[in-house]
C-alpha cells in the first residue's frame, strides 16, 4: 500500500495548417468529462471497542467479498467511456447507477445538473451529473469525504485486451475489465466499507488534403514542420528542451535524496509489468525522482494525419500535436505556457515555413503536495498497518487528479490520495485489472480507516475537553 501526492499534468495542443490547402473537414476536439461521486460518512464509534470492531467488520467483509464483486461485475459492464460523445448516455446512467447504489444506504443524494458543452461540430453534448451524497448530519461527529469517478478511457477488445473489456472476467486472482482499477473498483470498496458500518449497524447515515504525387517535394507540409516541433521538446534522456522550465524547481536536497533509499521499488519487476527493455535511469532512486519529483513532458498523438492499415498518399492540410508536461511544486502555469508557446514560435520561425502556427492550452492544473504528517495521513497509515501488517511508503504520483488541490483549497481541510490498486493494474491500457485481494482488503483497509477517524476524533475531544478543564 502507498498514500501519495499528486502532481498535475497540463495538456498542450498546437495546430498548423497550410494556407495552400484548404480544409475540408474539421476535426472533432475529443472533451473528457470528469464525473465524480462523494460521499460523506460520520462515524461514531469509541476507541475501546475498535479491536473487536474491527474483526466483527473484516469476517463481514470477507463473508460478503462474493457480492462485492457482483457490484464490480455490474458497473463494469457499463460502457461509460466519457471520451467518445456517442456514449455518453452510458455515462449518465453509470452515474444514475452509482446514485442508486447510495440512496439504498439511506444516504440523502442529489445528482447536480451541469449543464452541457459544444464541441467543435456545433453540437451541444449534456455534461454527466455530479453525485452529491451525505450520510448523517451530527455536528459532533467527524466527517469523512471520499470523491471517485466512474466515467472510464475507450477501450475495444481488438485493442489487444484478453477478455471482453466491460465484461469483468476473474484470472489467477485478477479481476480484469475497464474501470476495475480506475476508479469503479475503488470507489466501490468505500461504498463497500460504509455498507459494512450500515449493515452491522455502527454508522449513522451517509481546407482538403493533397495528393503526394502532384504536390509532394514542392510545398511545406504541415506534418513534417509538427515532427519538427514534436522532436524540439524533449530530448533522448527524457530532459525537457524548453529553455527556462526547470528554473523554478527546489534544489534536492541529500535529506531529501535518502527519502527515496527507504522506499521499497524492485526496479527490474517494474520494467517488466510496463513492458518496456530499458528505462531512460538506471537506479531505483533516479527513476523514482524523475518518476515523481521532476517535471516530465509527453507526447499523447496527432490528429488529421492518416492512420488506418493499408497505403494513403496523401499530405494532410491541417495536423494537431498533442502534449502534456507534469508540473511539480513551485511551477507557475503562466510562466510555463509564455515559455511553451515562445519555444515552439522560435522553432517554427527558424523553419521558414508558411504555414501558420497556433499553440492553446486546453486545460492547466497547479501541483499540490501534501503534508504526510498531518494526522489523516497518520490515521490512514495505521489502518494499512492494522490490515496488511506493514508500514505504508509514502510517494509522489504523476497522475492529474486536478479536484485535489481544489478540495483543499475550498474547504481548507486536509486531501489523502488513498489507493488500493497495484502499480501493474493498467489503468488506461488493455487488460486494465484490480486484483480480489486489492479489492477486498482495500475495502477492509478504508473500513479500518473510519475507526482510526472516530478515535482520533474521540482523542482531539478529550484534549480540548482537559484545555477547557485547565
């Protein structure tokens, strides 16, 4: 198990067109809708009895792991892709799904309309509903707030998945389907938890293409200057070429450094579940900082450019390249947008090309680091102790999780990013999984939590009852 922080991922598009050709069709943007379903549970249990409590809940758990994984099986089989705007139907009914399954808790829960959004066509596409849930009203009592998503990333089974993806199919231990890992399984194993309370009663509720043969080898092809801007990014060890990006960023300090050494990591398992013969760093501790402290820069696809099997000859009039850079503690979005868009301007302009230019930030997100120290994270890491019998690392993530720091700059509380998934899930990918152990001990892990809750609660009363007393 691993508690973390998340660092935020900024997507860049840039477009070139050729004024020689005009276009004749125009390319759909694809929106990604974030959908989200919080839930808020107020314990009320005491610290004396929490041992007891807490085998009382994990034969519970374990005795009912079978429909826990019906629920999996059935939120699965909903193909609620939120890229693809021909399914967002699905969509909205995972959402009415995951609504429902709250409401039968006896949480109060409200689906809040946001509207909709055009896409490029012109057509006006209905944004998915945010699930507001609460479950008890006690003032006295702590409140816990979990947030998930149950929208999930395309996927066909001829991508190269193993099993039907939205069918979720148990091998070896593994529970493979689309969104069994991110973020359906685990938003499920709270809900999962809180039922638990519930049923043991211990809570109270919450211009056209050319032709290469006439006019190859005489204009500026707009593919060829955006291969040219795409390879100016980044350079063979992965260290980004636009000048000024690492100004900002601390100096590692050696007290930082041996962070890092403590940290369990079996680099040679992790080049193996990625698939990949080598990585850019040799060393556990290089590849976790470059992993999770430095900035990063990737480069996601292209559109306009032909990509179907077979032979089409033909020069695209208009192409999109599409980037991302990770942003990390003390980097200014502004500052790293002017510094994007005058490296890609100042590449371009040395190519003499005619071809026009336009660089667009679509989406941008402050890094957020959380304090490890804080008493939730302290909470969370003797649950895990409790549950799996270990120590928890704690690690920085690449991931965009962007409603983080938003959740804790509106309610000035503290934010854990708590996962029970396994580096090698997949999430996004073919043959996306979360195992039944992860699944089920995770659900045991957060039910764990809840209990530490309701003891640090009960320990902060009597301090401030004794300061009251003095």
């Amino acid at each position: 198990m691993s508690l973390f922080s998340r660092w935020k991922r900024r997507p860049f598009h840039f477009k070139l067109s050729s004024p020689a050709i005009k276009a004749a069709a125009k390319q759909e943007r694809k929106e990604i809708a974030s959908t989200s379903a919080p839930c808020y549970s107020k314990a009320v249990m005491s610290s004396s009895s929490s041992s007891a409590l807490e085998t009382e809940i994990f034969q519970y758990i374990d005795v009912h792991q079978s429909d826990f994984i019906e629920d999996l099986k059935e939120w699965v089989a909903v193909e609620s892709d939120s890229v693809q705007p021909h399914l967002r139907k699905e969509v909205i009914r995972m959402m009415v799904l995951a609504a429902e399954k709250l409401a039968v808790l006896g949480a109060t829960v409200n689906l809040v309309n946001l509207g909709s959004h055009q896409l490029p066509d012109g057509q006006d596409l209905p944004l998915p509903p945010v699930i507001l849930g609460e479950l008890g009203k006690d003032p006295q009592n702590p409140t816990v707030c979990f947030y998930g998503h149950v929208d999930v990333q395309p996927a066909k089974k001829e991508d190269g998945w193993k099993t039907d993806p939205y069918t979720l199919t148990e091998i070896n231990g593994n529970l493979y389907g689309r969104g069994a890992t991110d973020n359906k399984g685990p938003v499920l194993a709270w809900i999962n938890a809180v039922e638990t309370f519930r049923a043991l009663k211990l809570v109270e509720c919450g211009d056209k293409d050319l032709h290469s043969g006439t006019f190859g080898g005489i204009i500026h092809e707009p593919m060829t200057d955006l291969i040219a801007l795409l390879d100016s990014l980044v350079d063979p060890t992965g260290r980004i070429q636009i000048p000024g990006i690492y100004d900002s960023i601390a100096a590692l300090t050696e007290e930082e450094r041996k962070l890092y050494e403590s940290i369990e990591f079996d680099l040679e398992e992790h080049k193996n579940n990625s698939g990949v013969k080598k990585f850019l760093y040799g060393t556990k501790e290089e590849i976790l900082l470059h992993l999770w402290r430095y900035p990063s820069l990737s480069i996601h696809g292209i559109e306009g450019a032909f990509h179907e099997p077979g032979i089409k000859t033909v020069i695209p009039a208009k192409v999109v390249g599409k980037f991302s850079i990770r942003q990390v503690p003390h980097m200014d979005l502004s500052v790293v947008k002017q510094q994007v868009v005058e490296h890609l301007e100042g590449v371009f302009s040395k190519r003499n090309s005619p071809n026009k230019l336009k660089v667009s930030m679509p989406l941008g997100a402050k890094p957020w680091l959380a304090d490890v120290n804080d008493p939730l994270y302290k909470a969370a890491r003797r649950a895990i102790k409790t549950v799996f019998g270990e120590d928890p690392d704690f690690i920085r993530d690449g991931s965009t999780i962007p409603v983080a720091r938003m959740f804790q700059t509106v309610t000035q509380k503290s934010v854990m990013m708590f996962p029970i998934g396994a580096a090698d899930d997949g999430e996004h990918s073919q043959n996306e999984k979360i195992s039944r152990h992860s699944y089920i001990e995770g659900t045991k892990v957060f039910a764990a939590f809840f209990l530490e809750i309701s003891k640090l609660h009960h320990h902060l009363h009597e301090l401030s009852s004794m300061q009251t007393n003095n």
